[in-house]
C-alpha cells in the first residue's frame, strides 16, 4: 500500500448497515496493511480547528522565558511546556527539532487512577489557549472513542470493548511548534523516525509535506491529509494488544528543503491512551500457530512508564 486510504467516519456514525460494514472492514484493512488512514466527518469543527491554530501560535510566539516558567520539572512532560531539543526518538541521541505543550484528562477519574493525572497547566498570558486546547481535547475524545468501537468490530469484539478503558484515559493533547531552522541540523530531525506508544494517534496538521510513513515494503511515503480529514494511526499500545495484527507503523517529519528552513510547523497530534490499569496482554484469538503470541503481559501505565524512559523524558 502506496497511498494512506481516506475513509468518512460518518458512514460508521449514520450510514447504513451496510456503509457501517464498509467502513469498519476498510479501517480495519488499512490498519492491517500500513496502520494510518486519513478521516473526515469527525467532531472537529473547521471554526475550533481554526481558533486552535490561533493560540498555539500565540503561545509559541511568548518569549523562552515565559514559556519556560510551565515547564515542570521532574513532570516527564506530561503536561504544560516541553523545550526545543528535550525530547529524542527511542533509540536516539540527538534532539528532535522540536517544542511542545500537553493538555491531559478533563474528566473526574476514580481515585485510584489520579496519581497518573497530573493536573492540567493554565497559560495566564492567553486565557483562550487554556479554553480552546480543552474543546479541542474532547472533541478529539470523542471521535477516537467512536473509531476504537470500529476497530472492535473489525477484531470481533464487543463494539463498546474500549469505552471503559478510553472514556476516562491518560490521553494527550499536543500541540507541536518546528521553528525555523537557523543552521543546518547535525543527525537530527524535526521528528526522527518512530512508533507512538498509545492506542491510537489522531493527528491535525498534517497538510503539507513533512509527515512520512514507512510502508511493509521498507519506503518512505509521504502521508498528506486533505484539509478537513485527521490522519489516525495505529500506536504501540494496540499493537502489542492485538499481537501485531494491527500494524504500529513507523513515522518520522522530515526537515524541509532548505529554502523552506525559515519557516514554522505546527501539528498537533491527540495521543488517545487507556486508563493506566488496562491490561494490554494480547488478545487470545490475536494468537494463532502463524501468529505466535509475540508480548508479555503489561498494562498500560507500566508499558508508559518504560516508553517515557526512552525517550528522555523521565529517569529509569
């Protein structure tokens, strides 16, 4: 597969029987073969999109120093401001090219899960951030909770399987700032090639050229969403769930030709993650005399705990 499918999440949400069928064996498939597809007909409105991109401009223009007073150290970024350069792909030495917020969890959890939720920062310099970044993370919410019911199907299990794991999880919004490019760079990239660790990734902002997905044929393509659809992909978490039945691929952003290197980018993926105590043991009918099963049992919070460690995040 050369090209990331398109699908509309509205034929799952509204379609027929039969469009309902259609999508989930097409979502399913794709996820099978490379593990993104691009989605329109989400809970994301062009006017939201339009005010988010707003702020998180605003926010990166601050200067270092105020920027730098949200950031929390000992946090594993986890929330508020990440500076350029601190977090590196797993295996990677160099920094990515790269600085960041996250927006967590809005809704009340049980108690025993808050310990995994650090509370949420809030900008005093631009109130509007702080609204827009939390409408932005539920609608977001929203419309992985309905394309996790559709992976469900696909892998036959009970349509609402996820909703538990999902509908209070340790899920991540991140908007991503690229500077400029002042020189050119030493080993590293924007974002060096790499897996997500979540469930599932819906990511705003990949428009242009700079996002690449690597195929089953060892490629690089470029993986370019049309200007209203998301591009989701399939994360480690349910990767490792589903004993690779459904493809974790890799992904990297490239840095621009250098007569763009004067110019930002902002993407800003949603990192969708279950509750810390889900068990993420592979499935047993994921487990076949072809498939052997190939993960130890862990759950959620534990498999984050060692992935933050990777990426420099947090100290083993």
């Amino acid at each position: 597969m050369n090209v990331i499918p398109s699908l509309n999440l509205q034929n799952f949400t509204s379609g027929t029987q039969q469009q309902q069928d259609q999508f989930v064996a097409d979502l399913g498939r794709a996820y099978e073969e490379i593990g993104f597809v691009a989605i329109s007909g989400h809970y994301l409105s062009p006017s939201l999109v339009s005010d988010l991109y707003t702020q998180i401009k605003a926010f990166f223009d601050l200067p270092e120093n105020v920027k730098k007073a949200y950031e929390i150290e000992q946090g594993g970024g986890q929330r508020g401001y990440t500076s350029f350069g601190k977090e590196h792909a797993k295996g990677k030495k160099e920094g990515d090219l790269k600085e960041f917020w996250h927006f967590g969890q809005y809704a009340e959890v049980e108690e025993a899960l808050k310990p995994h939720y650090p509370p949420n920062v809030l900008v005093a310099e631009i109130p509007a951030f702080n609204e827009v970044g939390k409408a932005v993370f539920q609608a977001l919410e929203q419309t992985g909770i309905v394309l996790l019911r559709a992976i469900a199907l696909y892998l036959g299990l009970d349509k609402h399987y996820f909703d538990d794991f999902v509908t209070t999880g340790n899920s991540i919004l991140r908007p991503i700032h690229y500077p400029p490019i002042q020189t050119a760079p030493k080993d590293a990239e924007r974002a060096a090639a790499h897996g997500d660790i979540n469930l599932i990734t819906l990511l705003m902002g990949a428009h242009g050229k700079g996002l690449q997905v690597l195929n089953r044929n060892n490629q690089w393509i470029d993986a370019i969403a049309a200007e209203n659809e998301l591009m989701v992909n399939v994360g480690d978490m349910l990767s490792r769930h589903t004993n690779n039945t459904l493809k974790s691929t890799i992904h990297r952003v490239v840095n621009p030709p250098k007569e763009l290197w004067g110019t930002s980018r902002y993407s800003i993926p949603f990192f969708m993650h279950p509750v810390a105590t889900m068990p993420l043991n592979v499935l047993d009918h994921c487990v076949t005399s072809e498939n052997p099963k190939q993960f130890e049992d862990i759950t959620a919070g534990e498999f984050l705990n060692e992935r933050l460690v990777d990426l420099g995040l947090i100290k083993a």
